[in-house]
C-alpha cells in the first residue's frame, strides 16, 4: 500500500565520485497539497535532490521515498508529473501526438483536450513540435508533466 506523504527523506546525501558533496544529510517532508521550492546558487544541490527524488540519481546514503516507496518503483513513479530544465522532444510530432503519446502512459491520465487548455497550447495543437517558441516549448513540456494527472508535480 502506498504511503499518502508524497514526499519523505531522512538523511539523504549524494556525493559524486572524487568526493564531490552535492547534497548532505537532507532531510525533509513534503505533506499532501503542501508546495515546495528549493532555492540556492548553482551547485547548490537543488537539482541533485530532484534527482534522487525521481528515482534518477540513488542516494550515496539516507533515504528517500515517494509516497512511501523507493521513487524507482512503478507505483510510484506513476503519481509523479515531471518536468525538467530541459527536455528533448521528437520535433516531428505535433503538440497533440506528445501529449495523447505521454497520456498513454498512465492509467487514468487527463483528456487530451483538457491539457492543451491547462497549457494554454488552444490554437498550437496540430503544430509540429519544432515550430514551437522556447515559451511553447515550455507549455507542452508542463503538458507531458500534467498529462498524468500527477499526484505530485515536479519542475525543475
């Protein structure tokens, strides 16, 4: 059964091999309907622990669970929206492909439709990927994030 605490670590560190500290002993919850910002410099170690909560990075110690599980498991995995700093995307697909193609990937997503008007992508929807500003670009890379219905959002 899944934990309701979205987020939860307890002591987590990442140290990068040469002995670079990137993140040490964090330790942090995240409660249901709470919104968090992590702020700092560069380097700072902001982007690591979105890693680590992602299941993208392990943590070099200490613990970190999403909704009570390792973030690496499925069930897991599949409550979270993601959107990072930058994301590749195919530039041949329209902005309605990328989304109706992400919403495939979980099992109740959103309605297609109702994305595009989330994002406010209404009038981009048959629009190639690669015909996209930089701030479209970001719309539909926060559509593939919401597309889900995501118990918890990530950006980075």
């Amino acid at each position: 059964m899944l934990d309701s605490v979205p987020v939860r670590l307890a002591g987590a560190a990442k140290v990068y091999p040469g002995g670079i500290v990137a993140v040490r002993d964090l330790s942090l919850t995240v409660a249901p309907g709470q919104t968090l910002a992590l702020l700092g410099p560069n380097g700072a170690g902001k982007t690591t622990t979105i890693r680590m909560i992602l299941g993208l990075a392990a943590p070099s110690s200490g613990v970190v669970r999403v909704f009570g599980r390792d973030p690496r498991d499925s069930a897991a995995r599949a409550r979270i929206g993601t959107m990072l700093q930058s994301a590749g995307m195919p530039g041949s697909l329209t902005v309605r492909e990328h989304i109706t193609l992400f919403s495939s990937y979980y099992p109740e997503p959103l309605a297609v439709d109702d994305v595009i008007a989330l994002a406010a992508l209404e009038g981009l929807a048959n629009r190639r990927a690669q015909r996209l500003s930089g701030g479209q670009r970001q719309r539909l890379a926060f559509a593939l994030a919401i597309c889900g219905d995501p118990d918890l959002l990530v950006l980075d």
